[in-house]
C-alpha cells in the first residue's frame, strides 16, 4: 500500500497545531492526538467510530475548544463539527425532537447528518460533540452504547447512519467542583477521585467503551495570562481583516484584561467576554466618530476602557 506523504505530514502536525491554540492541556492533548492519530489512518475497526473521548473538568478550560481545534485541522477547516447539547434533550419529548417521532420524521439528527453528506449521499465524517452528557435523557446514553459498540446508529424512522467515520467527544462538568478544592493534590489523585463520581452518574458500560477518558486541568493565572494573549491577538486580527486595517496594542491593554477578565472558577470563558466588550467598545467609538478603525488600542485608566489612538506617523 502505497502511503500518503501529505497526509502523514498532516497529521504530524497536528499536536504542533493543538499545542499552539489550546494552553495549559498538554496532558490531554497528548493523549487526544494518540487516539486522532490513529483515527486518521483508519487504525480502528470499521465497526466502531474512528474514536471516543470523555472529557471532564471545569467550564472554561478547553474540553469544547480542543474539540473543535482538532476537528478543524483533521477535516482541513471544514464544517465537521455536529454539537448537541444534552441539557436540551433531558425529557421524552425532547428525544422526540432529536430522533424523530416515529412516523416519516428523522428529528434535529437527521437534519444534522444530512448537511454532513457528499455529493453521492454518503457522510463524510467529522466529531460528533454532546456537550454535558451526565444531562442527557438515559434513552440516549442506551443510544450511544450502540453507537460506540458498533458504529450505527437508527432513528425512529428506521434511517440507519454509519458512523464509522466520525470521533465521538462527550464532555462533563462531574467532579469539577470537586477538582477546583485539590489544589495541593496530584494529577493522579484528582483523576482518581473525578473517575470515581463519573462511575456513579455514568452507566459502567458506556464508560467501558469510551476510548479515551481525560481530566483537564485548572487554569492557573500564568495559564491564563498565556490564553489572554492568544485571544487578544486573534480578535485583533479577526478586526484587521474585517476592516482591512491595522491595529496594535501597547502593554496595558494585556494588563486591564487580566485584571477585568480572570476568573479562576469559570475559565478562559470571562476572558474571551472581556476581550471582545473592551476592543470591540474601542472599535465601536471610532465608527461613531467615523473614523476607520485602526492605531493603537490605549488604556483609559480613569473609565477602565480601551482607547483607538492613530498611530503617530514616523
């Protein structure tokens, strides 16, 4: 069999990727990249998805946004991601709405697979996300035993879907409050106790098929010091390229936003909330004076704001 030079390439540099957009996780994501490694080349059999991950630990820390990382590097920026939040399907009437009814209906899922098909009717594959699994109805864990056994998966009208194509990541918040309170404790430790609960919320055999099970970390404050500077400059630059302009920032602005935006319990989340009002408020100002936006992003340390200044001419 001949081998793929650029795909191995790719996917070399997908820890490398990861890495560079998610801080703090290195631990997950080594063991994430094992599993989408081995994914990419097809490795699993092909009764089964191509892998499954649980990802615990608190809000804010990474468990989404490595989820969409990876799925948009493997899937080369391509739509790929199907998320569902299970705290909207925790009755019977909400599984209805998802599956279908049982008549000619194929519920919200069948819609969803649908946008993922080729043009011959086949689906492409990508991640499958079901944000706070432990809220899910417990018809549709029954659901994902299936799937993650042998990579099908029916709806109520008898569609069956092949999912051997696709990674399978449920995320949770079990043990995170728990987690936050062993500050002293080891990794080991922590992992141990978070497993401990997972196992008495989560039917045993659900979690016996899951490949990969991955406690994130805390985001310490130097963590996010780090997570601070990458959103900051990926906002500028989302700016930049929407206003074909230029804009920079002095040292103060890093400082304000740390200041208004860091929050140990909730995560890089509060952060990107911050960065978005205080450069987006600066922008806004500007487009009311009818300027183009572009300069120097200030601190106006009275009114805790950010300030556009032109930048001075050389």
């Amino acid at each position: 069999m001949k081998m793929d030079t650029s795909k191995i390439n790719h996917v070399l540099g997908l820890r490398r990727n990861l890495l560079s957009r998610i801080k703090g996780q290195d631990h997950a994501i080594d063991r994430t990249c094992s599993v989408l490694e081995r994914g990419a080349f097809n490795l699993p059999s092909t009764e089964r998805p191509l892998g499954s991950f649980l990802f615990v630990g608190p809000t804010g820390v990474g468990k989404t946004e490595l989820t969409k990382c990876f799925t948009s590097y493997l899937f080369d920026g391509d739509n790929r991601l199907i998320r569902l939040d299970m705290s909207e399907y925790q009755n019977k009437t909400q599984l209805e709405v998802l599956l279908g009814d049982g008549s000619n209906s194929q519920g919200q899922l069948g819609r969803f697979f649908d946008l993922n098909r080729d043009e011959h009717g086949e689906l492409k594959g990508g991640t499958i996300l079901l944000d706070e699994i432990e809220k899910a109805h417990p018809d549709i864990l029954l659901i994902l035993l299936q799937v993650l056994e042998d990579g099908r998966l029916t709806l109520r009208d008898g569609t069956l879907l092949n999912l051997s194509k696709f990674f399978i990541v449920m995320t949770s918040n079990i043990g995170a409050s728990e987690a936050m309170e062993m500050r002293k404790s080891s990794a080991e430790t922590v992992e141990r106790v978070v497993f401990s609960l997972v196992k008495e919320k989560l039917r045993p055999e659900l979690v016996g098929r899951i490949t990969e099970q991955i406690v994130f970390n805390r985001l310490e404050y130097d963590v996010q010091v780090e997570i601070a500077q990458l959103l900051l400059d990926r906002e500028i630059k989302r700016l930049m390229a929407k206003f074909e302009t230029t804009i920079a920032y002095d040292k103060g602005v890093l400082e304000l936003i740390l200041v208004e935006g860091f929050d140990a319990r909730f995560g890089a989340r509060p952060m990107r909330r911050c960065i978005e009002r205080l450069v987006g408020d600066a922008i806004v100002e500007q487009i009311f004076r009818e300027n183009k936006p572009e300069g120097i992003l200030t601190v106006n340390s009275d009114a805790g704001t950010l300030h556009l200044q032109e930048a001075a001419v050389v």
